[in-house]
C-alpha cells in the first residue's frame, strides 16, 4: 500500500514569513506543514494551499500590517496571525483593523506553546466557519427544491382532486384532500425552518427596538396593538431572521390570542420588554394552557385543527441559531409569554 505523503497526515499547511520571525521548527513539531518565506513578494506565491499565515514584524524590511494588507488585497481570506516583539501599538491596530491576529513574541518555551495553541484555535475556527457555511447552502438548495419543486405536483393533484369530486363524493375525497393540505403545508413549512435553523455564520448589528416595531406591519390588518414601550438592546444576528421572529409571534397571538366565538371588535396587545438577560414578546389573549407549553415549540404541534404546527418551531429554531433559549409561560396579563435569553452579553 502507498502511503499517503507527510502533508496528508498533517494538521494543515502553514506559511511562515521571515523565518526568524517565527518558530517553524516547532510548528512542523506539532504537525503542521510549514512553508516558509523570507519576503512579502515570495509569501503571495506560496498562499494558495496555505491554512493559515503566520509573520513576524521587523520593519522597514518586513512590515506585518503592509503584509497583511498585501495578502488581503491577494485575495487571501484565511487567517494570518503576526507573531513579534517590540511592535508598536498603531501597527496592532492596523493588524486587527484588516482582520489578521496577533500574539506577542517573548521567545520562551511558553510563548511558543501560545503560539502552536493560537495557530491551532483560529485554523479550527476557520474551518467550523466553512463547515457550517456548506451546511447552510446545503439547507437552502434542500429548501428551494422542497418550496418550488413540490407546487406543481401539489397542484396538479388538487386540480385532478377537484375533478374527481365532479363525479362522485366518496368519504375518502376528504382524506386525499387533508392528505394534499398536509403536504403544503409541509412545503411551506420545511424550507422556513431549514433557512431561518441553520447556525448564524455571518451575524450582523440587529437593533430589536427597531425590528420589533417595524414587524408590527405583519399584523396591520389585524386587531393587534403592537407596543414597545421600553428600549430593547442591539445583538449580533440575522436581521430577516429576527424579523421573521417577531412576525411569527405577533401573527400567532393574532391567530390563537382571541377566544373563539369573540366578537369582531375584540382585539389583544402584544408588549416587547426587556428582560434581565433578553427580551420577552407577551399577549393579553386566551393564552396556552399549562400541560401544552412543553410542547409548543415542536414541529407538527398546532392548536388550530387540520393544521400542521410550523410557526413557532421557527421561532425556537431562530433562537437556537442565534444562540438564545426560548420559554414560554403564562403572561401578567393572562395571555401567551415568550422570554428568550441570550446566555451571554446582548449587545455588540
């Protein structure tokens, strides 16, 4: 059997520039393939199987932040980590300002042992990001195919369905046609929560205050008074997603919040507050009795007959994807309370 080359079996490829600037023997040690360059001009030509690029500082030959700003402008988007002594802290800034790292060089054993750490954590990191951005892509092509592919059978057996009704109107019509409903609403409901699960990758500044005010426009046409009486703090997010949040919930109280039988001129408030460790969404409607909050949040779970329950799973896989746990209890008021917590600071 051949075996496989050294580059194979390592942890992945590393290019050091300036040599002296960085311990590659230590690097190689711990299983790294490492490449090493004594210029900035001979480091862009070894970048295409790099995993990560490490450099030293020793100026006016070598520059790390002209580096790191030459790589970039390569088209280089892996992560480069300047490792040196004695840099100045405008040129730190400059590092950190075009998304490279940096680890002061002390030359001991255990700043060498940072070193390996640090080289190993952001390679790592690199490749969860990749990983969960494929897995994403994966999801949406799943999602498209689910959400346009599967309309034309559904209405094509509709349409026959219909037909078929013409002739005759047999009991089991009315099982082929919950079975084709079911089935919408799984074409509807399957790429929301595929697009608005998958792990948040590329989070944005997402302002709550302002989303969840502006979502109210979801429920206009309904007896829904939206109010955010209190600022909501700024997190790292999705914005279509959050928004898809704060819709959901406002149309679920609009859907589920008004006792059947109630009058046209009955209407419900919906409150967006702060809470200690996020934010809560609650009602003045009919509320969810105790023995079915457990399971609200479950796919399939819906308090509207021959329905397929879609909308809060949505809900709870938003959250989970930005990283925030989702309750629900009863409200002050009565009615339907949804708290999320972010588990961590809440703004950015």
């Amino acid at each position: 059997m051949t075996a496989l080359p050294a580059f194979a079996r390592s942890n992945g490829h590393v290019v050091c520039v300036a040599p002296g600037g960085a311990p590659t023997d230590d690097l190689s040690a711990a299983g790294w393939s490492v490449t090493t360059r004594s210029d900035a001009e001979s480091a862009l030509d070894a970048l295409d199987a790099a995993d990560c690029v490490v450099t030293g500082h020793d100026p006016p030959a070598l520059d790390a932040a002209a580096l790191l700003e030459r790589i970039r402008d390569a088209g280089y988007d892996g992560p480069i980590l300047v490792y040196a002594a004695d840099i100045a802290d405008e040129t730190v800034e400059r590092v950190l300002a075009a998304g490279g790292d940096f680890l002061p060089a002390g030359g001991d054993t255990g700043d060498r042992s940072l070193l390996r750490e640090r080289v190993r954590t952001i390679v790592d990191a690199r490749r969860t990001r990749a990983a969960l951005r494929r897995e994403a892509d994966l999801l949406e092509r799943v999602a498209s195919v689910v959400s346009h592919d599967f309309r034309n059978p559904i209405g094509l057996a509709q349409g026959h369905l219909g037909m078929v009704r013409e002739r005759t109107d047999h009991d089991s019509l009315d099982q082929i046609d919950y079975a084709i409903d079911r089935i919408a609403d799984l074409t509807d409901g399957v790429p929301a929560l595929a697009r608005n699960g998958s792990v948040v990758t590329e989070p944005e500044p997402v302002d709550l205050t302002a989303i969840a005010e502006c979502s109210a426009a979801a429920v206009a046409d309904r007896p829904v008074d939206v109010r955010v009486d209190e600022a909501l703090p700024t997190v790292s997010g999705v914005v279509s997603r959050v928004a898809t949040l704060f819709e959901t919930l406002y149309a679920n109280a609009a859907e589920h919040g008004i006792a059947d039988g109630a009058g046209t001129g009955e209407s419900l408030t919906v409150r967006i507050e702060p809470t200690e460790d996020g934010f809560r969404v609650a009602d003045d409607g009919v509320g969810i009795p105790e023995r079915e909050r457990d399971a609200v949040f479950d796919w399939g779970v819906s308090t509207v007959d021959d329905r397929l329950g879609v909308g809060l799973a949505v809900v709870d896989a938003i959250a989970e994807a930005h990283g925030w746990t989702a309750t629900v209890a009863e409200g002050s008021d009565g009615g339907a309370r949804f708290e999320f917590a972010f588990g961590g600071p809440p703004t950015v």
